[in-house]
C-alpha cells in the first residue's frame, strides 16, 4: 500500500494531509525519513509519524448531532468544545468536513481517512442538505430560481442547488460543494439573512433520532451506503 493511504488508513489524516506530513519529512519508514507519498509499505514497515510507530486500526464513522457553539476540529486552542470531545471511543477520529461553530445538525467523524477524502471533495458530489431560516421570510421565485441555477460569490459561481420552501421563512437547500460558509452566501447573495442553519442530511444520511450532542456508530450497511455515494 502507498504510504499516504496507509497513514490515512492509520487514522493519522487525510490523505491530502498525510501527504503533507510526508512532504515535511516527518514520516518515516524502517528508521529512514521518506518524503516520497508513492512509497509502497505494509505492517512490516515500521513506519513512525513524529517518531510514533504507527498501524493499521479498526476504522469507524460516527454520526453527531452537533450543537450550536461546538467547533468542527479535533482540536482547539482556545479551548471550546470541539465535535471530537462529544465522541465516546478511543480512536483518532477525524470530522469529515466542517460546520461552523453557530451551525447545528448533522456532521460524520472518522478514522478513515480516503473515506473523509472521498465525502468531502468536489468532484464526487456528495450532497448535504441543509434546513435554512431567513430573513425577510418570503422568499419568491426570483431568489429561488437564482439558487436553483447557481449564484456568483467572490470565490466563483456556485453549482446548480436544490431548494424548496419548507415553512414561513424556511427552506430546505441542497448543495454538493463546500466553499467557506456557502450557504449563508448563497442566501445572502439572494437577498436574505441566515439566522439559524441546520445540516439535516449527508449524503445518504439523515439526521434522525439524536438529539444535540448525541452521536452513535453508523451500520456496516450505512457506510456502505456513503461508499457508493462517494464513487460516482
């Protein structure tokens, strides 16, 4: 196996990530520092990331009902909750994509790094649905056909969206991009101010039957489930 996909196998990254840990020579091989992702190893390997040995472990996806102020990181220095400190395992897990802080709703954690890889980048498309309220609260045709075929923000056209309207001042939005805080830009772009956000499905996955800050181990069948909607 490629020393980037093991490391992201060993739950140390992503694979981009990995990569970049290997780039900076803190990876290496049989006591050797290796800088090259391509190398081929296996368990025998004896590879180490900062001087830790490093194996294979049993990879997991979580599906979290994340709360409002709760950051989307392993980490945080300055010292808010993050989603990871809501998980009960003692693996490395890693949240695949983010929410910000203010938003709320489903996000996946894990230790598979290739999954993360594959969930998250553009050109699978995986779609991720969002509940949205607005304001002002009548959203008319003109604004939803904009979202429909894509809106210009200033780090390009968005792709086409799904939308509807799901109540007085709330509509449902289906994207299958990840640009910095997209949604809200895509409503303010129209016309409208986000007050709340909520994440309600990812991909095959919806969010149902946790409540704030409850998260449970996704099925064998549910990770299939977001395999094949990360291999179109």
């Amino acid at each position: 196996m490629r020393l980037g996909k093991y490391l992201a196998h060993a739950g140390v990254a992503s694979r981009r990530a990995a990569e970049v840990l290997i780039a900076e020579g803190k990876v290496t091989v049989g006591g050797q520092q290796v800088t090259d992702p391509a190398r081929d190893v296996d368990e025998s390997s004896r590879v180490a990331v900062h001087g830790r040995p490093v194996s294979p472990e049993r990879r997991e996806v979580y599906a979290l009902n994340k709360p409002d102020g709760v950051v989307s990181t392993a980490k945080d220095t300055h010292g808010r909750a993050t989603v990871v400190d809501l998980i009960d395992t003692d693996l490395r897990l890693y949240p695949i994509g983010r929410l910000d802080a203010e938003t709320t709703g489903l996000i996946l954690l894990s230790n598979d790094g290739e999954l993360a890889d594959r969930l998250t980048h553009p050109r699978y498309g995986v779609q991720k649905t969002y509940r949205v309220k607005v304001k002002p609260p009548l959203v008319g045709e003109r604004a939803l056909r904009s979202l429909r075929e894509g809106v210009s923000l200033e780090d390009g056209r968005t792709a086409p969206a799904r939308v509807r309207r799901a109540g007085p001042g709330l509509i449902e939005l289906t994207i299958s991009e990840g640009k910095k805080r997209q949604v809200r830009r895509m409503c303010e772009a129209v016309g409208h101010h986000v007050s709340g956000l909520e994440r309600i499905a990812f991909g095959p996955l919806r969010l149902q039957g946790l409540a704030p800050g409850e998260s449970r181990l996704l099925s064998d069948d549910e990770v299939s489930q977001l395999r094949a909607a990360a291999n179109r």
